[in-house]
C-alpha cells in the first residue's frame, strides 16, 4: 500500500476531526478553504464576475442583433452594386460601340476631297482612339473629355468650310453670270454680224443687178 494511502487510514480519525474543525490536516493550520469569510468572499467577488458577463452577454446579444441588420443591409447593397457593375458594363460596351461609330468613315473622306479642292481648310479633326479593352468606368470620362473636344475642334472646321465654300460658290455664281454676259453679248454680236452680212450680200446683189441692167442700157 502506498505511504500516503496507509498514513490517511491509520489517520482517518485524526483526519476527520481537523477537517471538521476547519484544520488542514496536513499543515495543521485553520484551512483557508473552509473558511466562511473567505467562501462568501470568494463566492460574492464570482457572482460580481457573473453579473458582468451576464451584462456583457446581454450588451452583445444586442449587438449581435445590430450587426446581423448591418449585415443583411450590406448583403442587399452588395446584391444591388453587383447588379450595377453588370449594368455599368454592359453600358460601356455599348458607349465604345457608339464612340468608335461617332465619325463615319465616309465623312472623313469627304472631308479630305474637300481638302484637295480648297487646300486652305485646316485638315479633318480624328477621333482620339479607344484604349484597349476592356475600357475602365474611369476611362470612360476620359473619352468623353476626348469627345467633346473632337466635336468642338470637328464643328469650328466645318464652321470654316462652309464659309469657304460659300465664297467659292459665290464668286462662281459669278463668274457664271459675266459668262453668261459675255454670251449674251456674244450672241448679240452674232446676231449683229449675221444681220450685216446678209445686208451686204443684198446689196452686192442690188449693186450686180444695177450694174447689169446699166450694160444693157448702154
């Protein structure tokens, strides 16, 4: 049998009284333990801890709660944003679509013949290209900048064209009226010349048949 085993037995007596009396039977001293005060102490500073992990369970029952709405809150706006971004892209695509369909072809060729018969006009203003895909919501206002500055530059050319071509036509129209002036007048001296020579030829004929008709007198 074990020393402390076989001390307890021979001692169970001894033990028994100390413990009851509130000694340690082995330091031989009242027991802490087993003290009252120390026992409702020890008991009053738990409940104190209770009380406040009870406060504590209650403060964060309620802000479970609160964080659980601000979660579902953030779930719902996240749902909406994901359904934006998606928008977002599909508005983009069609913006570069539109962006890069802004200038036809066409006009621009237009243009440059324009350029070739009056060499004054400033060249056509391009388009800025679209970066590579896949073009960035921020790029767009970018683009945009890019646009409305094409357009302005685009609208002051055409604004310069038209002027030119308005003097060209004028100054046409007018050489198209002194040709027809110079026609008319062309026409008119045709007229003119016809007229007298068909008087000279009368009168060569009188001046034959005069001459004629005087021999046969003689």
């Amino acid at each position: 049998m074990p020393p402390l085993r076989k001390y307890l037995n021979l001692n169970r007596i001894e033990f028994d009284q100390d413990i009851s009396g509130g000694m340690c039977p082995f330091l031989k001293e009242s027991c802490r333990q087993f003290d009252p005060s120390k026992v409702q102490s020890d008991l009053d500073a738990q409940a104190a801890v209770i009380l406040v992990l009870e406060q504590k369970v209650t403060e964060t029952a309620s802000l479970h709660v609160a964080a659980k709405k601000s979660l579902q809150g953030l779930e719902a706006s996240e749902t909406r944003l994901g359904a934006k971004r998606v928008q977002q892209g599909r508005d983009i695509v069609k913006y570069v679509a539109d962006f890069n369909s802004a200038v036809p072809t066409d006009v621009i060729l237009a243009y440059d013949r324009l350029i070739v018969w009056e060499p004054k006009l400033a060249a056509a203003a391009r388009i800025p290209a679209v970066p590579s895909a896949p073009v960035q919501s921020g790029q767009v206002v970018l683009l945009q900048t890019n646009l409305e500055q094409f357009k302005s530059t685009t609208d002051a050319r055409w604004k310069d064209a038209v002027t030119e071509i308005a003097i060209r036509l004028k100054i046409s129209d007018q050489d198209k009226t002194a040709r027809q002036a110079d026609q008319s007048s062309l026409d008119h001296f045709s007229f003119q010349a016809t007229a007298l020579q068909k008087e000279t030829a009368s009168l060569l004929k009188n001046a034959e048949a005069k001459t004629g008709e005087a021999k046969r007198l003689d």
